[in-house]
C-alpha cells in the first residue's frame, strides 16, 4: 500500500507539472501572437475612428483570451512601440502626434498609469538603442538628429501627462522617470519642451496677424493652441 501511495503521489506531481507547463506554455504562444495581431488592428483600422478601433481591439482580446491583466500589459507594449515609431520615423515633432498619441490611449483603453510605464519603457529603449550608434556628446547638439528625436521624444510624453490630468505629483515622478531614462534631470527635460513648444505657438500667433483682416482667427483658435502644446 504504501509503494502504491508513493507512486499515487508522484504521478500526482507529474501530473500538476505537466498542466503547469503546458499552460505557462500556452501563455507564452498567446502573449507572443496577440501583441503581432494587435499592432496589426491599429494598422488596419487606424485611429481616425478610436470607437471602432477600440472594438477591434476588444476583439482580440476575446480572440485569444487573455485576462485583463496581461492584456493590459501587450496594450502597454504596442504603445510603447508605436511612440518609439513616431520618434525615429521623423525626429521632428508635429502637433497632429499628440491627437493620434490621445486616440491610441483610448483605443487601446489605457489608464495614466500604463501611459507612464510605456512612455518610461520607450526612453529607455530609445537612448539603449541609439547610443549604441550615437556617443552620447552627440546628443547634446541641437541640430544632430538624434538629439531632436531625443527632444520630440520628452515633447511628446509631456503633452501626453499633462493632457491626461495628472496630479502635479504624479506628473513630477513620470517625467522624472522618463528624463532619467535619457540621462538628463527634470528641469533640463522641461527646458528641452519649452524649445519645442514655443515656435509652433510663434508659429500660431503669425497666422493669426496675417488673418486678421480675412476674421479667419478667433480668440478661442489662439487659446486652443496655447492650451495644445503648453
């Protein structure tokens, strides 16, 4: 009785193993083949309309079964990606990046706090990849392309924390995280966002004189703009 109990017990074991890896398995095959199939709805559907973009999403959600924990992390990720895309496809900030960055939060239905952890992982992946081409007093030329890219970069996670309401607080700790990120301190990162923000306002603010005349502009047009890129 008692070999028959040990071996009852060991195949027991053996047993539980063999579910326990196989699903850890599973879950590998899911996470790897859900965030692909993911990436590829924002693509196919875009994010001029985030209602229908987000159903899709949803849907793959469904489609592979992924818990709301883990699904909310591949979420992260291909946010992550996309902002990576947008800086090194073109180290140049435009404003319409913001609107499409605010739409990918909705459609991917992200919370500020995953906002933060992609953007954080995005700096860390940018400065690790890049410096591995660019040395790192490069970076500190304004003209050099990867030091614009840097500062599109820090541009871009502004607007995101500041546009979503974040408590003076909680946007300090995600900035700081992403400055750190790129090796610079907050108050530089924040100097680097003014240099960015201040010549599309200028921009702005010549449109409106040359407008005057033609009641193209309103007061709330100008203010709109201030509001959009801080």
């Amino acid at each position: 009785p008692s070999r028959r109990f040990a071996a009852h017990t060991v195949g027991a074991v053996v047993t539980g193993l063999a579910g326990v890896v196989g699903k850890s398995k599973l879950d590998s095959i899911t996470e790897e083949h859900a965030e692909p199939a993911l990436a590829q709805v924002i693509i196919d559907h875009g994010l001029d309309n985030v209602q229908e973009t987000a159903a899709a999403v949803a849907n793959v959600q469904e489609t592979f079964g992924s818990l709301d924990e883990d699904f909310a992390a591949i979420c992260t990720s291909v946010y992550s990606t996309y902002l990576l895309g947008m800086v090194k496809h073109n180290p140049i900030a435009k404003t319409f990046e913001l609107k499409e960055l605010e739409s990918l939060k909705k459609a991917l239905n992200l919370d500020n706090m995953q906002v933060g952890e992609a953007h954080a992982a995005a700096a860390a992946e940018w400065y690790r990849t890049t410096c591995l081409f660019t040395p790192e007093e490069e970076l500190e030329d304004p003209e050099h392309p990867d030091r614009q890219a840097m500062d599109k970069l820090l541009f871009l996670t502004e607007r995101a924390f500041r546009q979503a309401g974040e408590t003076q607080e909680a946007f300090t700790f995600e900035m700081t995280r992403v400055a750190k990120a790129v090796r610079l301190d907050l108050s530089t990162a924040l100097e680097r966002v003014q240099d960015i923000a201040e010549p599309f306002y200028q921009r702005a603010l010549r449109s409106t004189r040359a407008k005057l005349n033609q009641q193209q502009v309103s007061h709330e047009m100008l203010e709109k703009a201030r509001h959009t890129i801080g």
